[in-house]
C-alpha cells in the first residue's frame, strides 16, 4: 500500500552517495552519594573540592553543575578553560549538557583569580 502511495504522488527516492550522522541519545545516571545542595555556601564548598587547584592561579575556568527537581547533584562539567585574561563558553555545549542528563536546575561556576603586581 505504501509503495503504491508513492507512485501515484510522483515521490522519487534521493539518488547520489548520501551519508549522515545517526543520532542517539542515551543517560545512564550513576550516582553514588546523592548531595543535596541547600545554599550557597553548600554549594562553594562542593565547587572547592571539585576544581582544579593546579589550574586556579593561572587560567581562568567556567563550569557547570547539574541538579535535579529535589536538588540532588547529577553532576559537573568543567565546560572551558582559558588564559590569564579570558575564558569562552560555547552556550550551545552548556544546553546540550542540562537536556542531556535532564536536569531542572543549572549552576554555573566562572573562576578567575587576578594577582596584583
């Protein structure tokens, strides 16, 4: 029936070498100790220990932390690291990032230390 459908609207299939991505998309939450983040404090403490200490005095960083509707940690992401001077975020990589894992709410971490001289 479908065959026939397509004959009587004139469709003809795609001639040439066409290739395409395949898209999937899967989450698979391995979660071990459930955080809940209840202030900011909380939250300055968790960031503390996740960063990069080696990297804290020389370049700048911005990263991501997910959470979910009870405001459990889904996870973190370090989404860019720059120079002394800048840092550049791909917003489209931030988005991709919190529908991927599903998240509901997004904190977003931007470190810089400015040494004086």
């Amino acid at each position: 029936m479908k065959k026939k459908f397509i004959e009587e609207e004139n469709i003809k299939p795609l001639e040439g070498s066409w290739t395409v991505a395949e898209i999937e998309i899967s989450y698979n939450p391995i979660i071990i100790n459930h955080t809940i983040i209840s202030s900011s404090f909380q939250a300055y403490e968790l960031i503390k220990q996740l960063w990069d200490n080696e990297k804290i005095n020389l370049q700048e960083q911005f990263a991501a932390m997910f959470f979910n509707q009870s405001k459990k940690i889904i996870g973190w992401k370090v989404l860019s690291t720059g120079n002394m001077t800048k840092c550049i975020v791909d917003i489209k990589l931030l988005v991709s990032l919190a529908l991927h894992c599903m998240c509901t709410h997004v904190m977003i971490v931007h470190y810089v230390k400015r040494m004086l001289m």
